[in-house]
C-alpha cells in the first residue's frame, strides 16, 4: 500500500503528506480557535473592516480561549492598511508603580516562583485599552457592536471542546484560585461553560469602553482584589496604562518587503538578523529539512538569541542598539562566524556587539479583509492562564508577564531565556517579548501575515514558515505543518521536533549539535495567510488547533 501511495504521490509530483491551505477569494480569518475564527468572519461579512474583524477576534478569544485569550494581559498589533500605511500598537503589560528590580529573588538571592505564581506576577494589563485605540484610529464600525459576539459567548455559553478540557485538566495554576477553581475546573468536552461574570464585564466595556478597565468599576474590583492579595497593580497603575504606537521594523529579503515587531520585542530583530545571516548565504540549496540547512538555519538562531540576551529591552528605558545590531556589516560579520560543518559552541560564542565605547501561553491570529488591509495581532497571559489566578467577581485571568522580564541577570526565565540588565525590572517598563506579528509585502501589495505563540519558539518558527513559503515553494498549509526545529543559545540543545528524521538527526550530531533527547518538543504554532494570486490562502497550525476561514 505505502509503495503505490508513493507511487502514486511520484506520479503526481506532489510530497505524500501536502495538504490544501484553505482558499478564499476576498477575506480571511486566522485564528487559534474556531468560534473566534467565526466571529471574524461574520464582521468582515458584515462590512467591517479588518481591524474591526480584529477586535471582536481578540474579545471573542478572551472567552473562548482563556488558554492565551484575553482582556487580562497584553500584546501587540501589527496593522498594514491597503493603502500602505502601516503601524504597529504595543499594549505589552507595563510592570506596576510598585515593582524593584529584585522582587523575584530571595533574601539569598535565588530567583523565587513569584514571577510566574500568584498575585505579584502581573504586568498592568494593555490587551482593553489596545484593542480601543485600533479601534478609535482604524476601525469602522461602532464599538460596542464589535464587543457584542464575546459578550453573548460568555453569558450564553459555548461548547466546551476536547482541547480546552484537557488543557483546563493540565493547567497546573488553575486549581490554585478558588475563583478560577469555580469556574474552569471540571469542565468536560461537550459542556457549555457560561461565563457571568466575564460577560459582565465585557458589557460595560462594550457601554463605557476601555475607561471602564482603567478608571471605572473594573479598575475599582481589580485593584481592590490587588490590595487585599498582595499584588501590586493600583488604581494609579490602572489609570496611567497606555497604548505605545511605534514604527514597524523593517526590512527586505529576496525582493519581499517585511514589516515586523520591534522592540520591546525581541522577535522583529531576530527575524532580520537572522533572514540577513541567511540571504546569499544559499543555505536553501541544501533543501528543506536537510541536515545542511537546519545546521545553517540553526546557526543563525544560535547567533540571534546571544544578541538577545544582552542587548534587548524596553525602548523606552535604556537606549538600544538597533542599527549596530542590524548593520549589513554587522550581520554579514556573524553569518560569516558560522562554519558550514560544525556547530559553534554557545559557551564560546557571545553576543556579538563589541561592548559601547561608555554610555515566555500566546495567541496569535491574522486577518485581511476584502480591501486589502492585513492586521497581525499576538497577545498574551504569558504562560496557559497566566498566572491561573480570576479576579473575583471579574471573570478574567491574569498575566504573569512579570517573568519576561529578567529576575536575575545569568538566571533563566520560564522560556529557558537568559536576559540581560537591560531588561530589568523598572517601575513602568514593558518586559522585552518574543512575540513576532509580521506582515510580507511583494511588489508594494500585501502578501503574507504571519504570527505565533510558543516564548521564544516564536522567532524561529515564523522565520521557518516564511523561508518554507519563500525559499522551498511549499504551500503555506505545508510550510505551517512542516516539521521545525529551534536552537536559542542556551542551553546550547537543538530542538528537533518530530518527523525530522533521524538521518537528519545523526547528521546534525556528526556537525556537532547536542540534540534534545525527546524528539517531540513542540514548537511554536504560527497561523497565516498568504496571497496566492487572485486568491488567498490560510492555514492554521494543527499542532493547536485552530481555523482557517474566509470568503
Ligand atoms: O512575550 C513573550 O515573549 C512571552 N510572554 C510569550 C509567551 C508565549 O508565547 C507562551 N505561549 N505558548
């Protein structure tokens, strides 16, 4: 039987695994989880645009995936308009007035579990007053109209799926709130879960908008229940959040323009130093999924995540090097430290700028409507429900976006990353992010939106979807289900995930790459569209479920 499959693939010229992206003629949807998907859909249809789509997208994930979903955390927003316009909203969490640079080490000194656990791991949340601010500057609809569909979610209920029962059944934070206990614990697949509370909530910001989050009964419940738990967010905290609009980064490979999130992410520069490694270097001749390229890909990671480490952070608090560390010398002077045929070691190697003379659960989804406009939005709780903690009488979770930043220098966060000074705790910073929405141009005309979440899986998945789409001509189904593989510096381990095969593997070893030793890893899960002529593709990663729709 496999023999006549293969045979037949042959004949037909097509791998034996390929599967269809979705195809749409004019609009498409892209996220993490169905009804949302749906949701987006039924605002395009109706004549909103896609930053409206957008916004009944995010509220919309806030219910019915609380997994990432939210109106507790924060994020970003990556918005191209047809007309070529484009900006990107940071809402990223910003840490409380109260926080120190060490209040996640013990009197020793040691990194504690507060900056993923409990009431001190949340960052001001940004995710309400973002979605506003779009909304105010690019959307066409009225606003309480784009609430509506997650209000009517949470009050009536939705079906609870298979996945988010098992991922309810293995959140290790969830049971530790009694709120949270209440609501989430014990839902099965096929229960509805209706969420009161939430709805409550959603209908005053639909009534009052983001004011209500930051300076009316919201902002009162939440800093309340702050105070009477020990967490640090103040009314002040609450009143003073605001949305940042920054410039894309941007840059260029192989005649596709790329417009990508800048810091305090970390995942724009990543993309480009990385795709600047890679360009002219015909790693690609190798071929998708050779030991060759994976080495050669990895070994720009590898150089990207020791840049990241020391270099990387808020803005708007320290100054950053961005042109030194995106300098074409610069970056042709880190692909040219790579050795085709032997991994470097990350014990040697550094971050890569010479010293000044003085001086981490996510979702992502995309959208783009029948004009033209393309939104890539990716926000966050941090990790799977945040810090598991529902504010009484709320109905939200919380962030632990606090362990983004670094709670110690040298001293691992959840996502393994060793962060440096310049991302240490200030009040009013935003911690640094790998969150990585990205929008591909081609000839001035939209082409690709791209996002994931996974910590700092994102980067390097997004950039292995695009080079499968740009360099290796899959179809942007098969470039998403391609297998992946991931190397950040430290630890210095290679990350393959299943279905790379183990040829591959013993190749890469031979190179001299410490493997992971359970194949399997998951990476991150990157949803997009792609423009294919006169249609649209969409594809939306089964490795987390998710859809894919349009018209
Ligand atoms: O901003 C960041 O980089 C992390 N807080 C993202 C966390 C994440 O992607 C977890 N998802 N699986």
């Amino acid at each position: 039987m496999r023999i006549l499959q293969g045979m037949i693939a042959l004949a037909l010229c097509v791998p034996l695994l390929a599967r269809e992206p979705v195809r749409a003629r004019q609009a498409m949807v892209v996220a993490q989880e169905p009804l949302a998907t749906d949701v987006g859909v039924r605002i395009l249809k109706s004549g909103g645009n896609a930053i409206d789509a957008a916004v009944s997208v995010a509220f919309a994930l806030a219910v019915t995936h609380p997994q990432a979903g939210n109106i507790g955390g924060g994020g970003f927003m990556l918005i191209r308009m047809a007309d070529g316009r484009s900006t990107f909203l940071d809402f990223r969490e910003r840490a409380p007035g109260k926080a120190t640079r060490t209040m996640y080490q013990d009197a020793k000194g040691n990194v504690t579990k507060a900056s993923v656990e409990g009431w001190t791991s949340s960052g001001v949340p940004g995710t309400v007053r973002g979605l506003e601010y779009a909304h105010s500057k690019f959307g066409s609809r009225k606003w309480a109209e784009l609430v509506t569909p997650a209000v009517e979610l949470a009050r009536t209920g939705f079906e609870v799926s298979y996945g988010l029962a098992e991922s309810i059944k293995g959140s290790p934070k969830l049971p530790l709130s009694a709120e949270s206990k209440r609501i989430f614990i014990g839902a099965a697949p096929g229960d509805t879960l209706k969420q009161p509370e939430l709805a409550a909530v959603l209908t005053r910001i639909g009534r009052d908008g983001a004011k209500d989050f930051y300076e009316g009964e919201t902002a009162r419940l939440l800093s309340a229940a702050m105070a009477a738990n020990g967490g640090l967010i103040t009314v002040d905290d609450l009143k003073s959040y605001a949305v940042i609009e920054r410039k894309p980064l941007t840059g260029t490979y192989k005649g596709y323009g790329i417009l990508t999130a800048p810091p305090p992410s970390s995942g724009g520069v990543g993309l480009l130093q990385m795709l600047g490694m890679l360009n002219g270097s015909s790693y690609e001749k190798a071929g998708a999924g050779s030991a060759e390229s994976i080495h050669f890909v990895a070994e720009t990671m590898r150089r990207f995540f020791a840049d990241r480490s020391k270099f990387l952070g808020d803005p708007d608090f320290s100054k950053l090097r961005l042109d030194d560390l995106l300098a074409p010398a610069y970056v042709r002077q880190r692909a040219l430290s790579i050795d085709p045929s032997r991994a470097t070691s990350s014990a040697t190697l550094q971050p890569g700028l010479p010293e000044p003379e003085r001086g981490g659960q996510t979702t992502h989804f995309n959208i783009v409507d029948a004009a033209g406009n393309a939104v890539a939005v990716t926000y966050t709780l941090n990790d799977r429900y945040g810090n598991g903690i529902t504010v009484p009488g709320l109905g939200f979770l919380l962030n632990d976006e606090m362990d983004d930043f670094t709670a110690k220098p040298g001293s691992p966060n959840a996502f393994g990353l060793i962060q440096g000074d310049v991302n240490a705790i200030e009040p009013g910073k935003r911690p640094l992010s790998s969150m990585t929405p990205t929008i591909i141009t081609r000839d001035g005309q939209f082409f690709m939106a791209l996002g994931a979440p996974g910590g700092a899986r994102i980067i390097t998945s997004v950039l292995q979807v695009f080079l499968n789409v740009v360099d290796f001509k899959m179809n942007l189904q098969d470039a998403v289900d391609a297998p992946r593989f991931h190397h950040q510096w430290q630890p210095d381990v290679l990350s393959l995930e299943r279905g790379i095969s183990p040829d591959t593997a013993i190749l890469l070893r031979v190179r001299g790459h410490k493997l992971n030793d359970s194949p399997g890893v998951v990476p991150a899960q990157v949803n997009a569209i792609v423009r294919d002529g006169s249609w649209l593709q969409g594809a939306s990663d089964d490795r987390a479920g998710g859809k894919a729709a349009g018209y």
